[in-house]
C-alpha cells in the first residue's frame, strides 16, 4: 500500500478564558479542524492537549504552548479560527507561523482556495 503524503495544518485559535469559554473554544477549534481535515490535510490541533493536562493534572500554560510549537514548525500552513483576535498565544502562533514563511488563512475558503489551486 502506498501512502500519499498529506498536507499538515495547524489549527489555531483562542483558548485562555474561563472554563466554559475555554470549551467553547475548543469546541470551535475542533469543529474547524474537521472541515481542514475533510479538505484531505492532517491536522493538529492544540486544543486536544488538554486531555493530556487533565490526566497528569500540572501542566502549565508553558507545557501546552511549548509543546505545540514543534507542531506548527513541521505544519505546512496554519489555520486560524474565527474569534482569535484577543488571544495573546494565537498572536505569538501567527507571528512565528509568518517568521517561518508559513501561510496563514483566516477562512476556509481561501484555504480550500489555496489547496485546489494554489499547490500549498
């Protein structure tokens, strides 16, 4: 069996708020991550590491955000989530997305855009 290699894209957006506002946002997040991942891209999404945080039960806003950087290295794009633009980290994740020459979509049509006509 051959396996086609696949776009990775990062998916970005808001977390840091109160408890239900923080599952809100990964509610959003999630939601986004399968319309990116039906466009045929594996996708990571930073959100998901809060299982993780629940089992150990210390993680820092550190551990999350460093452990998600290597990802968004590696990704070949990263999309970012509606609602993001008082989130501190998504700044710094679009900053260092663009310091890396990554493209950055802010809708899912100009990324579907971008995967059918462009070749990201």
């Amino acid at each position: 069996m051959e396996v086609k290699k696949k776009l990775r894209g990062y998916v970005a957006g808001k977390l840091n708020a109160d408890a239900v506002g923080y599952i809100q946002n990964c509610h959003r997040m999630i939601k986004a991550a399968k319309e990116v991942r039906d466009l045929g891209v594996a996708v990571y999404v930073p959100c998901n590491d809060f299982l993780e945080g629940l089992v150990d039960g210390n993680f820092s806003y550190l551990d999350y955000f460093e452990n998600a950087q290597p990802w968004l290295e590696v990704s070949d794009f990263i999309y970012v989530v509606p609602g993001w633009e008082d989130s501190s980290g998504t700044k710094k994740e679009i900053e260092f997305a663009l310091s890396l020459g990554k493209p950055v979509f802010y809708s899912m049509e100009a990324l579907n855009y971008a995967i059918n006509h462009q070749g990201i």
